[in-house]
C-alpha cells in the first residue's frame, strides 16, 4: 500500500524529532510493503519567518489532500512579541480547524520500564497508569470572541470568551464513550460548573447525551481543580476523561509528567474522516534544539498512532510499540528519562535503535 503524508516539521526540536518518526516509519514500511510519501511543508515560527503567515495556504491544501499529517511542535520566545493572530500557535488552531479535527485523543501511559521515572510514589503507580485524556479541540475560549482595548479611566482590558455548542459538545462526548465501551465503560467528565456557566451546559449536555445513547457507560463529574489534585493523588482512578479545550490542554500535561516524562506521549486530533494530525504532546524545547538530545519516542508512538488510527495498520502499530519497549527493556535511555545505572544515548541514536529493533 502507499501512503501520502504531510510532514509540518515545525520549530525547534520538530525538525529533528520528526526526523526520527519518519526513519521508523520507512522502516517499518520496509517490513510490510507499504510506501510512505513524505511531503515537508511549513507552518509555525518557520512559516512566519519565510512568508510571514504561520500557516500558509499552500500547507492547508497539503494536509487536505494527504492520508494524514505528522506535526512535530511549533512556537518559541523569538516569535513571542507577535500578536495572537500571527504567532505560531494560530497555525496549529488554523490546522485544525481546517481539516475539521474536534477531537484530541492523548493516552499518558506509565510504561512498566519507566516506572522509577514517575514523579510519583510507587504505592501510587503500583496498579498501573494510564489515562486516556479526550480534549474538546475546536471550540472554547481558544476560538472564542477575543478583544483588548481600553477602559474611560485609560486602564487596559483584555476579553476571552468561553463558548460552546451542543453540538460541540455531544460530539466529544461521542469520542469518549466509544473509547469508554472498550474498557471500563466508565468516563470522567471535567467541568468548572459551579462557577462556570459555560460549564453548566457542558455537564448538562454530557449526561442528556449518555443517558440517551450509551446507557451502559457511567459518567461521573469531576471539577477540574480536583481533578489536577487527583491526578497526582490518585491517578489510578482515572480511565477515560473528557474535557472543554483549554482544560484538556493543561490536564494532559500534568498526566504525561505523572507518567514519568512528556517526551513519551502522542495525541491524534480526528474528526469525521481518516485524515488525521498526529503529534508529541510536548513543545518545541527551544532551548535543546540541535544538541540531539530531545526525546523521540512520543512522535514515533505519534506515527504508530497514525498508522493503526488513519490507515488501519494494526499489526504494524505493534511492532512498533513492541520495538519501544523492547529498546527501554535494555536500558537505554535519552536524557529526559535517564537514570543511574541506565544508557544514555542521543536522540538521533534511540530513533535508530528503535528501528532496527522493528
């Protein structure tokens, strides 16, 4: 089979940890006889600095056009000074709106070899850490109506808006209870609803729509300061958790330090189609850019995501994930997840052992 990937390679560490993804994936495309094109194509401060817009027209008819997108991460201080509109980070909210990508599906799993890596106690990671993390991706104050000016008094204001549909919210919350009737059948919706009206909407509409459509699935409410308490007070309670845009955005991070390092997490963002955006939940790490010492794995695991999820490569989604695995098995380790006793190694060279290890 052939496949035609965009790559958005972005900015600081996305170059090189892209890089890596693409050697597993050629790789693995070796193995089972499949080809992967790879089309570069700019979006982030990159973008900015060539054509002065963070994602240019040209890489929106690319990733629309594609089997599916690779992003590496974008953004960085040098581009901090812009406005909202033309920073980096608009091209990742541009992108997803574009390709209709609702939903972000961000897995912070504790693998059994990084055990030790985990900020937490063991009695805490004892039974095992995964949390499945379903993040509302196109709508919420990211999108909302947003305004600055100035008060009569000459003091200065700045207005975000939370906003969401029913719709919006009943299709996320379809997300989570697919991924809920594979496993516990149990989902824990994250709101602010006892101050947020916004949010007295969104639990309202999460239980209307389980209780007519899932019946099986239990839905449990969870404010999303107790829920940041929680994670790390008890993270084993956790399964499937679904949340409004800026709550997933901070939640998931919080999980993947749990789980011992954010260099070790993917996320696919999905909508109605196969054509999907997969990437590191970690940034771009400016400040380690170039020393080869950024971690690959989670935009490897990123790519197996792709894989398994746009193209229905299951058996080649093991192989990786089982080559990870077997890698971490023997101690090797890139400096976000090193410890005493370990293998350090480089970020390029972990990228080529967990490729021939497919």
């Amino acid at each position: 089979m052939e496949y035609n990937i965009v790559v958005l390679d972005g900015d600081g560490i996305g170059p090189e940890i892209c890089k890596g993804a693409i050697s597993v994936l050629e790789r693995t495309g070796a193995k089972y006889g499949h080809t992967f094109n790879f089309r570069h194509c700019l979006m982030g401060g990159c973008a900015i600095d060539a054509c002065g817009n963070p994602l240019p027209e040209e890489t929106v008819q690319a990733c629309l056009a594609s089997d599916s997108v690779l992003l590496g991460a974008v953004g960085g201080p040098k581009w901090d000074h812009l406005g909202g509109d033309v920073r980096p980070e608009a091209g990742l909210l541009g992108i997803r709106k574009a390709m209709g990508l609702y939903s972000n599906i961000r897995p912070a799993k504790l693998w059994s070899s990084l055990a030790d890596a985990s900020p937490l106690r063991k009695d805490l990671t004892k039974n095992g850490v995964e949390i499945i993390i379903v993040r509302e991706l196109t709508g919420g104050i990211y999108f909302g109506h947003r305004e600055r000016g100035f008060e009569a008094n000459g003091e200065e204001f700045a207005v975000d808006t939370e906003r969401y549909t029913t719709h919006e919210i009943e299709r996320i919350t379809r997300i989570a209870c697919e991924l809920a009737m594979k496993r516990t059948k149990k989902i824990i919706s994250v709101d602010k609803a006892n101050v947020l009206e916004n949010s007295r909407l969104w639990r309202k509409v999460v239980h209307e729509y389980v209780e007519k459509n899932y019946p099986e699935i239990t839905v449990q409410d969870m404010l999303v300061d107790n829920t940041a308490m929680q994670i790390v007070k008890n993270p084993a309670q956790f399964d499937v958790v679904v949340t409004s845009n800026i709550f997933g955005d901070i939640l998931s991070d919080e999980a993947a330090q749990v789980t011992g390092s954010i260099g070790m997490l993917a996320s696919s963002s999905l909508g109605d189609t196969t054509c999907g955006l997969y990437e590191p939940i970690h940034g771009s790490a400016p400040d380690i850019a170039g020393k080869d010492i950024a971690n690959p794995i989670a935009t490897i695991l990123a790519a197996a995501m792709m894989l398994r999820d746009s193209f229905g490569l299951t058996e080649e989604y093991a192989a990786i994930e089982s080559a990870i695995q077997r890698v971490l098995d023997k101690g090797y380790r890139t400096a976000d997840i090193w410890s005493e006793g370990m293998t350090k190694v480089a970020g390029s060279e972990m990228a080529k052992l967990i490729a021939d290890e497919i």
